[in-house]
C-alpha cells in the first residue's frame, strides 16, 4: 500500500522556511526539561577532560581485515556521544564552559574523510565507488554515501548547530559557515541528485534503513536549508521513499525485523510522519490510516513486560523504547494499547538519548516529564499477526503476573532473520524460562554468507528439533505452511515441513502449541521416510535439572514434562559473542536434548 501516493499532497508552496520550522516550540532552547538535563551534566564534566578519540585508517579498515565493526564504530558514536552531551549541559548551564571542547569535536568530526560506516561503503553511488574497502574521498568522481551513519552524524551536527550556532560564532562564523556547506555536500546534495538501494526505487524491498535515513535527512534540511525548492525535493522524496518501505508491510503492521529493529522502522517513520506534519503545516498527515496504526501497536503487543520483548530475528530480549515518542504515537493515531504502553516505557527509560535519532531525542528532552506512578499498563492477552504468522498469548492483562507464550511460524528469508520457524519462548511473571537467546556483536559476517555459520541464527540454537543433527535452512522456500491460529482454543498449529532440507526426511512435521490456565503445551507429530535422531531442543538461562517421572525443572518454578520413552540429556554452552549477562544474567546457556530414534513420534511437552 502507497499510502503517500494514495493521499498526493501537493508539496509545492506548501513547505515553511527554515526561519519557521526553527521557531517551533520544541527547537527553543527555553523548552528543554532541565529535570532531565541534569542528568547528562556529570559525563559531560568528565568529557571536559578526555581527549577527542582518534579516528585511522587502520580502524576503518579492521572492518575488512579482521570483521570488526567496533574499531571504528566505537570511537565514532563516542565523538557523537560526547558532542551531545556537552551540547545538552551548555544549554543547561549557559556558562559557555562547554562551548571550546564542543566546537573542537564538531570540527574534528568535519574533519573526518568521510562519515560512512566502513561497512556501508557498498551504498557509496556507483559511479564514485565499486567494491572498495576505503571511500573514494577525492578525485573528478568524488560524491558522498548517504547511509545510516552519515545520516544520524548530519542530523546530530545540524542540531548542535542550530542550539549553539549563536555560540559558534563567537568563535568565529566560519564554523556555521563550513557546518551548512558539509551538511549540504555530505546528506541534501547526495539525496536530491543520486538513488540509492534503501531507497526501494527500483522496486526491491527495504527495511528500517529507509525511514531511519528519511527521518535525519528531514531534519536536517528544516533545520539547515534555506533554498524552498530544495526544501519541497526533499519532501516530495521522502515521501516516495517512505511509501517504499510502508508498501513492504501487511495489513497486521507486523515488523519481520523484529523488536528491536522497530525502534529503527516503524518509530522511525513516525519520526519522519512528524517531521512531514510540522514541515507542510500539519498539510501531510496520514495518522489516521490503520497500516500506520497496526505498525504502531506491534511493539506494545510484541512487550512481555518491562524492558522484555519477545526477540524473534536480530532482536535482544531486552530492549526500550523512548517513552515521550510512543505516547505521541498513540494519540496521534487513536492507539490506547500504545499511549498505556508508553507510561511502562517512561518509568522504565525516561530520558533516552540517541545519537543516532537527534529528532527524537530533541523531542524527548523538550517533552514535560510524566507522572507514571498512578498509571497502571494493561497488556494485549492475545494477539495472532496473521501475516507475520506470530502468536502471542498470557494468563493476565497484568503483564507482571502469569505465564506468557509466543510462536512463530513465517518463513527464513525474513528481513534480519535467524532459521527460527517453528520456534516459541516462555516466560512467567515477566521472566524468562525458555528462551530466544537473541543476536550478538554484528561483525563482517553477520550480513555475508556466512551469516548462518554463526551459533545464534542455526535453528539449533533454537527451541526447534533436529534430525540426525540437522537443522533447518535459510532461504525464502523453507517455510511454514497451513497455518491456523484457533482464537478459542488459543492455538498455533503449524505444519513445518518444509523448514527441514531434503536429507532430513520430512515428510510431515506438526507442532501446535498452546497456552490455558498457566499451563503451555506443545504437540509434536513427526512422519520422516527414514528411521532418524529425532532430537527437541530446548534452549533456557538457568541450569535445568532432570527429575524424576519424565520432568526437568526449570526457572521460575516451572517444569518441563515429558514422554519418559525419550532420552534427557542436559548441555552447557558459551554463548560466544552475545551479551547473555545484560539479558538473561548469565554467561552460560543450556540446551536440554529430549530425543529418540525412530521414523515418526508423536509426543507432547507440557511446561507447568
């Protein structure tokens, strides 16, 4: 659906100045939340004393030569970090004390050859770079990348400038001067005049990439553009662009990506939504459409409580989003679901700041803080995304009591995917007993084809069996198939097949799980066309212990029963390269082996 396109707004004439949109209340110094900017005031003091960290080639080159993307990644959102903080404490203070340290980290970052990510060089415009390690940054075919590093660094440095532009300067207006022109040269020019893969003009599919640049582009040409013909190109862009990635979404507004990843894709684009309101005043506004709606609300139903989500494809178990935003998300679009979730947001994260999201950011330190004590959060008990082909299920409205149940079927050639169909977690009062482990650092890997040699996207790391040791495949033909969510009986059945290469013998696999009276049961029934090593695993944080009469126990109380004709056997691993510590508290995991060789089983696990 082309939602933009549907609408054709007539951007022409219709754009504000720069002068206007800059006079808005939430671009006014005086609206910050000093409550909030109290708390950035320490770090920023201790920036006054470190040196600007150093950017090399060597670093920007350790992407290609050892896979790294923290080498230059690291020291890069660092100078941003440090930047915005000084910035947000001069503000508060208006002592001027930060105002040198900050001007050298914008200028050291003006210095920089370029602002791409070193493993974004591929969106480099083809006729400047092919297949190079290091971007063209000189020479007659010389043009700048636009991807999303370049992006967030523009949007951060147009920020800072229009906050402490005045106090630049003083300084000197040469500052201002070069800031407007590298803006310019480095993110409006490249987005008027080249195309560029994220942005779907050639049909293919996009993800977050799309309204994650649109949305720091847009603000970077309010806050920094004077010419109106520009201004109206660049609107008329965004939106085409935005209805590319809008028209890769189904009507139950399900985000492939997963949690974490909608931080980036649907609040982005109602970043770029607001942004495109404030832009035409208020004449570009599609809050009202359900696409925009359904988008909006999957986060809220994707949350088991707290900062825990279910962390289906690259997504952590833990997670936040920016409370302010989901509130004007909600009221924006008529979404009770989303204004109750947001106040779990705000007293979990009340001033988040992202360097990679200034808008946002902007929003949230210029935003009153809320009053969550009184405000109680009533969770979504059963969802079914009918084209995401994801359940989710719980004993309680009350997101902090009773078990929690969630399955996927889909298919694994998903946007960020791990060979996952089939697979499900379970959780009680908010906390995790079986689990997704999630994704870790991302290295040169993560995104080659050797993507799927790495631990944590092999079905066998999922809660999903294997036969004779082999898992499922990737690739858009394995896939689930006759799906049916049962909303009496609160069932998912799935017929998974087809997710099992041909060596393993498949010739019929059923799973169906569901979720009553705080008791989880999943149903097994297997038909291979070889006698194999049928073997369900189980994937959990905490040590679980083989019991007696066909029994594990496991955390939170719970157990896992079972058919005692199949073989237990318990597994520790190092979940090498993920931050288990920070989601599940614990550096070790466990995979329980609950197997048995035959040509067809039928069984059922009953977690309790």
């Amino acid at each position: 659906m082309k939602i933009f396109e549907k609408y054709n707004f007539a951007v022409s004439g219709n754009v504000i100045s720069k002068n206007e949109f800059c006079r808005l209340p939430f671009m006014r110094k005086e609206k910050f939340n000093k409550d909030k900017l109290v708390k950035v005031i320490e770090k920023a003091n201790e920036d006054l004393c470190k040196d600007i960290p150093l950017l090399t080639l060597s670093q920007y080159r350790a992407y290609h030569t050892v896979g790294s993307t923290s080498a230059y990644g690291s020291p890069y959102r660092e100078r941003m970090n440090m930047a915005i903080r000084l910035c947000f404490a001069e503000i508060y203070t208006g002592e001027g004390k930060y105002v040198d340290k900050l001007a050298d980290v914008i200028w050291a970052m003006l210095d920089e050859s370029t602002w791409m990510l070193p493993e974004h060089t591929v969106h480099m415009p083809e006729e400047a770079t092919v297949g190079m390690r290091v971007p063209r940054v000189a020479g007659e075919r010389y043009s700048h990348g636009l991807e999303l590093g370049s992006a967030y660094r523009s949007a951060l440095i147009a920020l800072i400038y229009h906050l402490l532009g005045d106090e630049f300067d003083k300084i000197s207006p040469f500052i201002g001067e070069r800031i407007v022109y590298t803006l310019k040269k480095r993110t409006i020019e490249p987005f008027c005049n080249y195309y560029f893969r994220w942005e779907g003009v050639d049909g293919n599919k996009v993800n977050n990439w799309c309204p994650w640049i649109v949305s720091n582009v847009l603000f970077t040409t309010a806050v920094i553009e004077d010419d109106t013909s520009v201004r109206e190109d660049v609107v008329n862009r965004s939106m085409t662009f935005l209805d590319n990635f809008i028209n890769c979404y189904k009507p139950d507004g399900g985000c492939e990506e997963g949690p974490t990843y909608w931080n980036a894709a649907a609040a982005c684009l109602f970043d770029s939504l607001e942004l495109l309101e404030y832009l035409t005043a208020g004449k570009v506004n599609i809050y009202s459409e359900p696409l925009i709606k359904a988008m909006g609300e999957y986060i809220a139903r994707m949350n088991i409580t707290g900062v825990y989500f279910v962390n289906f494809a690259d997504s952590h178990a833990r997670a936040s989003q920016d409370g302010d935003m989901l509130r004007r998300f909600g009221e924006k679009c008529g979404s009770e679901i989303l204004k109750s979730y947001s106040y779990s947001m705000l007293k979990h994260n009340d001033a988040p700041m992202d360097v990679a999201l200034p808008y946002r950011t902007l929003r949230n330190y210029t935003s009153p803080t809320v009053d969550t004590n009184d405000k109680k959060l009533t969770a979504a008990t059963d969802t079914y995304f009918a084209d995401l082909k994801v359940m989710l299920l719980r004993d309680s409205e009350d997101p902090e009591n009773g078990v929690f149940l969630a399955m996927k079927g889909g298919h694994n050639d998903e946007s960020h995917n791990h060979n996952d169909v089939g697979s499900f977690i379970v959780y009680k009062n908010g906390k995790p007993v079986l689990i997704d482990a999630g994704v870790g650092e991302y290295t040169k890997k993560t995104f080659s084809p050797e993507r799927y040699t790495i631990w944590s996207m092999q079905s066998l790391y999922h809660n999903l069996p294997s036969f004779d040791g082999i898992g499922q495949r990737n690739g858009k033909k394995y896939a689930s198939k006759n799906e049916i969510y049962d909303e009496g009986e609160r069932r998912l059945t799935l017929e998974l097949s087809d997710t099992y290469p041909e060596e393993c013998g498949v010739i019929s696999y059923v799973r169906s799980g569901t979720l009553k009276d705080g008791t989880v049961t999943v149903e097994e029934s297997v038909k291979l066309n070889k006698e194999s090593l049928i073997d369900f695993i189980f994937v959990t944080h905490r040590e679980p212990i083989i019991s007696t009469g066909g029994s594990i126990l496991l955390a939170e109380g719970m157990e896992l029963c079972y058919d005692d004709r199949l073989e237990a056997r318990i597994e520790s691993f190092d979940p090498e390269g993920m931050n288990t510590m920070y989601s599940f508290g614990t550096d070790v995991l466990y995979r329980i082996h609950l197997s048995i060789r035959s040509d067809r089983c039928e069984v059922s696990f009953i977690i309790r």
